[in-house]
C-alpha cells in the first residue's frame, strides 16, 4: 500500500497527481483498489497458462497475501491482453520474416462453441491465434498468404494454398499412419503401409549423408513412390495413404534438399501442447475477446 500525493500548481493552479512506478492506473477513492503489475502478471500466468479459473487464481492470491476477487483478475487479463496487441504483432512480422515456419491447429472452444487454436512457430518466436474456422482465411491470420519460406505441416489440405511456400509434409505423421495401418489392417493388406514406412525411414536416414548423395536418395525415393502409385492396392486404407502419399509427393524430401528445414513439424506440436492440456481443463474461452487475450498471452 502507499500514499498518492494529490494538489495543485503554484502557478498554474493545474492539479497535480502523484503515481508511483508500479501504479496500473491512477484511480482514486472506491476505485483505487487495483491489481499491481507482478500480482496480475502472477494472475495471468496461472489463469492462461496452467488453465486455472479466475477464481482459482484469486484463491491461490489470497493464500500469498494478495486479497483479490475473480472479477478484478478477469478485468486486469483483459487490459493486458490488449497492452499486448503490439507485442503480437511484432511476433507475427518476425515468424513470418523467417526463412522455415512450423503451423498446426487444433479445435478449441468459445462460448462453448466450436473454434479453431492455430500455431505459427519459428526456431525464434511462436505466434497464437483463436480463431472460428480452420480454412485458409483462418491460417493468413497468422502467416501470410504470400510467405515464401519453407512451411512443415501435416497433411490438410488448407495449407497447400500456400503456393509461394516451399512445403514439407510431417514425416512423423505419415510414420504413425502407417504403424496404426499395420496393427488394424488384415495380415494379406499390410504390405503397403510397411513398404510406405520404409520409404519414408529411407529417407530420415539419408539426411547425414553429403549433399550428392541426398540428392541421389531423392531421386530414388521419388521413383519407388511413383511405382507404388501405379499398382494396385485392394484394401480402401492402402489406396487412401498412396493417394495421399502421391499428393504429397513434392513434399515429402524437400528436407533432404535443405537440412535446415525439418522432416516434422514437431515445434508446432510442441507450441500447441500446453494449450490442449489448458483446454481440456477448463474448456476454452467463455467469450471471444478472452479468446483473443488467451492469443497474445500464450505467445
């Protein structure tokens, strides 16, 4: 607690306030009750990030000495929610800028509805949006529809609209594809997700050899895809992953090409755990401006 001096110039008669350097607001009387900066950044933290409610969060205040009600916390998150709009901003220009950009998605909730959390992630910075849809309106909110970098992400077909991009399929999909295929399919139909997942070892395997040689790797690669496009396949599974498989063919070895770029998109996976745990434990976002702060805060 402290003491705001209050008076008026000697000279020019206008009043005066005094405000201490960890002062969020300059409100007096009834309302100058407020939250300081390190108690509502602790706030914050604990309501966004570890998924506790807004009371959950005031409880937890109260047990450190800091008596606050969920309103108040709720009222703070908001207004740094939008002291963050700039911050934001300046991470989405930087993913953007990078030469390799990692997306994912996953569903979310507003208002109890159905929405989309989307992920843009670089070896520097991780970009957040909440959105209502998961098309290509949705995915340029965060990276734009004329990046020309390097773009790792799973199969959806959303981001292949990204044409001035270099794309990289996840490698590491396509592997758990075809492992759940050998497990689930009959004995006579797994020969196709056992000869995909050798392609696609092949092709992990190849990343320590010199440029020539990864080169030559890729080639070969490229021509047992195309063969195994040609053939028959009886079970609807298999001709679903060679269809998917030929789709993707122009993106299966491009980081073979460049060793910068990464096989996986698991820095998308990463970026995007801690908010799943969030929302399976409180559920979402009640409304979309919340939504919008749960963005900027999880940067």
């Amino acid at each position: 607690r402290f003491t705001i001096g209050v008076g008026r110039c000697r000279h020019c008669k206008k009043r005066v306030q005094g405000r201490h350097p960890e002062q969020i607001s300059d409100a007096l009387g009834a309302a100058s009750s407020q939250i300081g900066p390190h108690a509502k950044g602790l706030a914050t933290w604990l309501h966004y990030a570890l998924g506790l409610s807004f009371a959950k969060s005031a409880t937890v205040l109260s047990h450190l000495g800091v008596p606050v009600t969920a309103g108040a916390l709720c009222s703070g998150a908001q207004s740094t929610g939008t002291d963050l709009v700039p911050v934001h901003q300046e991470i989405i220009e930087h993913v953007n800028g990078s030469t390799m950009v990692v997306m994912d998605e996953t569903g979310w909730r507003v208002e109890g509805l159905s929405a989309w959390l989307w992920t843009a992630t670089s070896k520097q910075a991780t970009a957040y949006n909440v959105a209502e849809g998961r098309d290509f309106d949705a995915a340029t909110l965060l990276v734009d529809e004329d990046y020309d970098g390097a773009l790792v992400r799973d199969g959806w077909v959303v981001y292949r609209r990204y044409e001035d991009a270099r794309h990289q399929t996840c490698i590491a999909h396509l592997l758990r594809r075809c492992t759940e295929m050998e497990s689930d399919l009959p004995a006579w139909a797994r020969g196709t997700p056992r000869e995909v997942k050798e392609i696609l070892c092949a092709a992990l395997d190849a990343r320590e050899l010199s440029k020539p040689k990864r080169v030559a790797v890729v080639c070969d690669l490229t021509e047992r895809v195309e063969l195994l496009g040609e053939r028959a396949h009886p079970h609807d599974a298999n001709r679903r992953l060679v269809k998917h498989l030929i789709n993707e063919a122009d993106a299966l070895f491009t980081f073979l090409g460049d060793p910068a770029i990464d096989a996986t998109n698991w820095r998308g996976e990463q970026a995007i755990r801690p908010a799943v745990v969030n929302r399976k434990v409180w559920g979402g976002n009640r409304t979309w401006r919340g939504a919008a702060t749960q963005g900027r805060i999880m940067r």
